[in-house]
C-alpha cells in the first residue's frame, strides 16, 4: 500500500517537474518572437493560403476558434463558436456555410443537440501550412517577413511593367 503511494508521489512530482519545464520552454520561446511582427506576418500571409474573402471581416476569427478547438480536442457547437468569436450566430452561420462549401468545415449530429462544427483535415492542413510559413519566415530578415518569393516577383513584373 505504501509502495503504492510513494509511487503515485513520485509520478505526481514528475508530472509537475514536466509541466514546468514545459511552461519554462514556452516562455523562452515565446521571449524570442517579435509578437508584433508575428501578428503583421499571420494576416500577410493568410491571403496567399486561404481564399480573399476568409481574410477580412470575422470569418478568420472563426476559423482560429475552431483550430485551437480541435488541436486541444474539443468540438464547438455555432452558440460556442459565437460567443468566444464575438460574433452573432446569424453571421457566424453564413461563415459556417461559407466555409463548408470550400470543404474546410463539417458537422457532427448528435439527436436532439445542436451539431458541433469541425474543421476538416483540408482546413488544418492549410492553417498549419500557414503558421510553418510564418514560422520559416521569422529567419527572415524583418522587411521581407510575410512576404513568398514569388510575391516578390509578381510585384517585380507589375512594377516593371508600368514604368
């Protein structure tokens, strides 16, 4: 019984040994990102992933709901998607169609209950292309942050062409 016990200490203390390492590493990390500049470079570099029109409005706030919903293994109903969104249900309900006819969203039926809403793998394989993005592109240096190669090029020709 008393072994028992020494061993459930023991794996309590190691847990809380983990856990604050791991906040430790956030912390560090965190500390070397400009989170400013990481802001600028996540709504720069959304338009060229995602569609022009889940770039304005409330729509992008909706979708980062409904990630950091699944990655934490949660599922959220329109009333919850709402209310951490800031936003009315009826527009978030014409998000909601909007982005399931991209295939980014689906729902799940439950009898009697509202449905949840959850991205697809499309929608977090496109969300997480975005943040590698931005993530290689912190190596950057700060004035071409956000900006892909061939975005620089497309303004080269525009460019050239008026002149």
């Amino acid at each position: 019984m008393d072994q028992t016990r020494d061993q459930i200490l023991l794996l309590e203390d190691i847990q809380q040994r983990l856990e604050r390492l791991e906040n430790q590493q956030w912390e560090q990390a965190i500390g070397k990102i400009d989170l400013g500049q990481f802001a600028i470079d996540l709504r720069r570099a959304r338009v060229g992933v995602f569609p022009d029109e889940y770039c304005t409005g409330n729509i992008w706030d909706v979708l980062l709901e409904l990630y950091e919903a699944k990655r934490s293994g949660a599922k959220l109903r329109l009333s919850e998607i709402s209310e951490k969104a800031k936003i009315s249900e009826k527009l978030v309900l014409r998000y909601i169609d909007l982005l399931s006819a991209d295939g980014f969203l689906y729902h799940e039926q439950h009898i009697g209950d509202e449905p949840y809403i959850l991205l697809t793998d499309k929608a977090m394989t496109k969300i997480a292309q975005l943040f590698e993005y931005i993530r290689v592109g912190m190596d950057k240096p700060v004035g071409l942050r956000g900006i892909a190669d061939n975005d620089m090029t497309v303004s080269n020709k525009v460019s050239a062409g008026l002149g």
